[in-house]
C-alpha cells in the first residue's frame, strides 16, 4: 500500500474513511462512497482504513470511534465528522 501521506496530499480531494469489518454504520457508508465517487468521478479520492489493521494511523489521527469520515486537501485535514454522513452533504464538502 502507498504511504499515507501520498495518497492524501495530491491536487485532488481525498474523502478517508475510518471504519472496521465489525461496524454496522460502516457498512452503511459503503452505497454512499460509491454514490459520491459516482457523482465526483475522478474530482474525488475515496479512501477506506480498516482502523484494526492501521492501528497506528488510526492512533495518529485520534480516531476514537467509527465510522469517522476526514477530507484532505493537498495533506492538509479540512474537514472531520464521525458517524454517518449523506452522499449529498459529502459531496457539498469535497466541492468547497
């Protein structure tokens, strides 16, 4: 896998979900992603981390609960929200 801090600090908006194989309002995000990628297209970057398995990014980025949504534009946190988000308010963000 790509170092974290490429994958975040492209020219396009990176949309990262923190979620884990055990959560049910994870599960939920998954048909809104993919309404947001299919409404952004390539204007969007759409990242899952399993925060059992990256543990220490979870760590660093004080994830405590999930699902928490962030937006990174150019590496640079602009946006965080934990819990369940609609497609439309997502979309709203990553266009700002």
């Amino acid at each position: 896998m790509a170092n974290f801090k490429d994958i975040i600090s492209g020219d396009v908006p990176v949309l990262v979900d923190f979620s884990a194989e055990w959560c049910g309002p994870c599960k939920m995000m998954v048909p809104i992603l993919e309404q947001v990628k299919k409404e952004l297209g390539e204007k969007v970057k759409i990242v899952k981390i399993d925060v059992d398995k990256n543990q220490s990014l979870a760590s660093t980025y004080h994830v405590q609960g999930v699902p928490t949504l962030m937006v990174f534009k150019q590496g640079k946190q602009v946006w965080r929200e934990s819990g369940v988000r609609q497609a439309s308010e997502l979309v709203t963000i990553l266009k700002s």
